[in-house]
C-alpha cells in the first residue's frame, strides 16, 4: 500500500495514549478489544480525520452517516459558539425562541407536500419514538383509539429507543431487552441474494409490499395505526428499495387509512442526491423522521415533520391546554438550531444535494469496479451509499471487523454491518478521493483472510 499522509501539525499525542479507557462504555463496540487497540481520532476537516499517531484517515462513512458538508466546518462552528454566548438555553415548554421557529420554516420548504408541521428531538432514535408516540396519539384524538398496532420490517433499524427497537428487525439489537412493545409486527426485508450486483434500484421486488395487505388481513386494519420503513435501509447493508416498492406501500396504507412514516435519519440532506427520499422516490409519507445531517453531526438534533392534517386534527381535539404531551428537555435547543441553520446554508450554497447527484454514477461505477475483488459477494448503491458484501469468514461478522482494521491502520474510514462495507462518503468527495476508497479496498481485501 502507498504510504500514508501524515497531518503536518497533529495534536499532541501523548494525553490521547496515556488516557484511562476503562470508565467509559462504549455504545456498539466490543470494549475488551477496543481498549487492548484503541482506534482513536483526535481532528478532522474536510474529507479526513487525523488518528492519534497523527496521519490522515479518508472519511468514507461521513462520520456515522451524518458529516455530508464535511469537518469542522467554520461556518458551523462560528454560529454554535455566537449562538451559545448570545443564548445558550431556553425552555421549548410554554416558551419559544426564534432561531426555532425559523428552522422549522426552513425545514418545510426541503419537504414535500404539507409536511409543513416539525416537531424537535435531539436524534433519530428520538425523532422515531416520537413518529410513533404521534401516530397513536392521532388515532387516539381522531376516535381511532383501536388503532395501536404498530408495523415495522425485518432488517429495519429505527433507532435504540424501545420504540425503535420494537418496530426494527435486527435480532441483535433485540435479544437482550424482553418482549420489547406489544402489538408489532413486521414486513418481511426486501434482499434478494439472486439480484447480486444490482446498480441503483432492484427492478423486481415490489410484490414484497403486498404483505402488507397479509397483516391487514392478519390484524384488521381498524387495529393498525402505522407503518415505518426506511426508503433505503442502511444500517442493515444498505438496500435499496425495489423499484415501486414504496409507492405500493403508500397504495396500501391509504386505502386501510394506516399512517406512513419515512425514517428518513440516514437518507435525509442529500445522501440520495434530493433533499429527502421522499422526494427522490416521488413518495409522500405522513411523517419524516430526520436527524445526523440535520447539523452536520455537529450538535445532536433531530426532528419529525408532520402532514399539516394530522397536526390540525390535534388542535381540533384539544379546543385549548396541552394537544401532545410528549416532548424532551433540548426540544428545538438554541445551540443545536443554530448549527441546523447554518448547516443548510451550505448545503444551499454549495449545492451539495445537487453535486451529490452529479457525482453518484461515478460513485457507482467505482464501487462495483470491485466486484472482483476477494472475498466480494454482492455490491449495492444508490446515491452516495454502498454496500459491499463480504462472504463470512470463521464466524459471522469476523472479517467485515477485520477488514475494517486494516482499512483503518491503511489510512481510511469504513463502516461494516455483519460482513458488509457500509460506505456514506461526504457529499464534498472528489472522484480522485473515491478512487482512493475503492483502491485501498481492494487492496486491503487482498490481504485478509
């Protein structure tokens, strides 16, 4: 492998390596391994974090799917830091602030349709217990207080709140919590190992939707309240929806007057090459759970926008006094909105959705160049998201971890899911820094057993 760039004026190192690991506990991380060989990241800019020893490493995952304008961006960070001296806290409980209110109406007008009502939380997780906590609460207010059921799909993530992990399905981030909530179901994923090396969207797959119509029969539709799907599922492996597969659903949960929601955490700002899924696929769900590129993954935020008919029969039940008892301490938090605005003006002037778009047949030609690289089984993308399949090594998810060191030792960032190379790369890369990910891949595939 080619030698690594070393980041002129590192950080000191020293504190990093004398650190105590053992307090903290990691989230999704094997710590016993982890602190016997710590992967550390100490700065970023741009397109590049700088480790602990001081060289650059290529960030092909944006973060956690969540820095699409790129690190340490200044214009970001000069509006927290004059945000946090100017107001740095104010109660969302009976009071307001106005950076809130322009932020919502600045939402609206990436979205779709009349999803033109934005209600703040302070993550995806958040922002889909939210969704669902709204969905039954307006069957509840419409006189639909049968409507409780909950429907979600196998392979889905939604989050680690006990909502999300109820209506997801990744056994993993299931098993250890009990019986999690009552009245889920799910519809079945839609990966079809015989479709390998589909480019974009599977033209065959949208018959899985009709499952749903099996549910329907199974539980009565009076006794359904939503369906949340992710319009391209990422955390799972990245799969891409089968073409008309989404439209079906929203044909579906119209005629049974089942609620629509859209987790839109990783597929929102740009990831697709539109501002939103929902726009890309020409589909207008009920709700939008939205979060990571919200800020830039600068300051948690998250939100949920809302048709403005569901929000209005709210008010119609409730002719004065609180209509949504829910809420979080950090609701719409001045900091975070600051961060969320300026964000968006450089999404808006750099015409970052846009260039994402531009870029991605480029994106996509790149990553299915590996096709045959070792130990490949399948590669699949859409916009400025891939993921490569790995055939399993000596046990289920051994090699993608594997692979994922060695990437990180050669200079580069990946995520793995499983065996699966997740790759979300900043909607600021260049094609050359897209040749680098793919080259370091496979030579890294080369190495692994």
């Amino acid at each position: 492998m080619p030698p690594r760039d070393r980041f002129p004026e590192a950080p000191s190192m020293s504190s990093y390596r004398n650190n105590d690991l053992d307090p903290w506990w990691m989230p999704f991380t094997d710590n016993r391994k982890f602190k016997a060989a710590p992967r550390m990241l100490v700065a970023a800019k741009d397109m590049h974090y700088t480790a602990a020893d001081g060289y650059l490493v290529l960030d092909a995952t944006a973060g956690l799917w969540c820095v699409n304008a790129g690190h340490a961006r200044a214009r970001i960070a000069q509006a927290v830091g004059e945000q946090a001296l100017t107001l740095d806290f104010a109660p969302s409980f009976q009071f307001g602030h106005p950076l809130g209110f322009t932020l919502a109406s600045r939402l609206t007008t990436l979205l779709p349709g009349d999803l033109n009502r934005i209600f703040f939380a302070n993550s995806g997780s958040e922002a889909v217990d939210s969704a669902l906590k709204i969905a039954l609460a307006y069957h509840r207010v419409t006189g639909n207080a049968a409507r409780t059921r909950l429907i979600g799909r196998e392979r889905g993530y939604h989050g680690v709140g006990f909502g999300g992990i109820s209506v997801g399905g990744i056994p993993g981030n299931r098993k250890l919590y009990g019986t999690m909530l009552g009245g889920v179901d799910h519809l079945p994923h839609t990966h079809d190992p015989s479709r390998a090396f589909t480019r974009g969207q599977p033209t065959t797959g949208m018959h899985l939707a009709d499952a749903l119509e099996g549910l329907v029969a199974l539980h009565d539709a009076s006794t359904i309240a939503a369906v949340i799907v992710e319009p391209l599922a990422g955390s799972t492996g990245v799969l891409p929806p089968p073409v008309g597969y989404l439209q079906r659903l929203r044909e579906i949960c119209t005629r049974h007057g089942i609620l629509l929601i859209f987790d839109e955490v990783i597929t929102g700002f740009g990831r697709l090459g539109t501002a939103f899924a929902a726009e890309r696929f020409g589909v207008l769900p009920d709700m939008v759970a939205m979060a990571k590129g919200l800020t830039n993954g600068v300051i948690p935020m998250g939100a949920v926008a809302v048709r403005q008919g569901l929000y209005d029969r709210f008010l119609e039940a409730s002719a004065d006094g609180i209509e949504l008892p829910h809420g979080y301490t950090y609701s719409g938090h001045p900091v975070a909105a600051a961060a969320a605005l300026a964000t968006l003006d450089i999404y808006r002037e750099e015409a970052l959705f846009e260039r994402a778009d531009a870029i991605s047949p480029a994106f996509e030609q790149a990553v299915h160049g590996l096709r045959d690289a070792r130990h490949v089984i399948d590669i699949r993308n859409l916009g400025l998201v891939a993921g490569i399949e790995l055939a399993p090594g000596t046990k289920p998810g051994a090699r993608g971890m594997t692979v994922l060191q060695h990437c990180f030792e050669a200079g580069l960032l990946v995520r793995v899911t499983g065996d699966t190379i997740a790759l979300s790369p900043p909607l600021i890369i260049e094609e050359s820094q897209i040749d680098q990910i793919v080259q370091t891949l496979r030579d890294v595939l080369a190495m692994v057993d």
